[in-house]
C-alpha cells in the first residue's frame, strides 16, 4: 500500500512540475526582434513567438533645453512594425516585450 501512495504522489508531483514549468503560447515573449533607424524614426519588428512589442528609444533632444528623454511607440503584435519619431539623437534604442 505504501509503495502505491509513494508512486501516486510521485507521479502527481511530476503532472504539477510540468504544467506549472511549460508556458503556454499566450505567455511566450515575441522573438527574432530587430531595430533601426531612418532619419528622426525609430523602428521594431519582431518575427516570431506571440504577445506585443513596442519599439523604444532614448537620446538628445535636438532642443538642449529638453535634455536626456525617451520614448516608447505603440504596442504592437508579432509581425508589425512599432514606430516612434525621435526628434534628436538617438543614443539608444530597443524593442519592450510583453506576455
């Protein structure tokens, strides 16, 4: 009796472990994610898995008094292409990922 309990709880525990370790598709990040730049615009795109991404961009704004700032572009899904117009130099850009 005792060693059916023990395979039972094993075999339970293991069901647990795997549901709880394999995400399912709505929680996978986009992935294949690529930036660039083309005057003041700043773009994103991602290629695979689901979810959104926004493209993301920080620098100087072409007016000092501004100073350091960033900016992030609408969120969009897997496949489309988040712009963002960044009037300035552009020191950093990126793509946000969301579930």
């Amino acid at each position: 009796m005792r060693n059916r309990f023990t395979a039972l709880s094993a075999t339970a525990l293991l069901t647990a472990s795997l549901l709880v370790s394999t995400a399912s598709p709505a929680q996978a990040a986009p992935t294949g994610c690529t930036t660039w730049q083309v005057g003041y615009m700043v773009y994103s795109k991602c290629t695979g898995g689901t979810g959104t991404q926004a493209v993301y961009a920080s620098g100087l704004h072409v007016n000092p008094v501004w100073g350091p700032f960033a900016l992030e572009g609408p969120r969009v899904g897997v496949g489309e292409i988040s712009s963002v117009n960044f009037p300035g130099t552009v020191q950093y850009r990126g793509t946000v990922l969301y579930n």
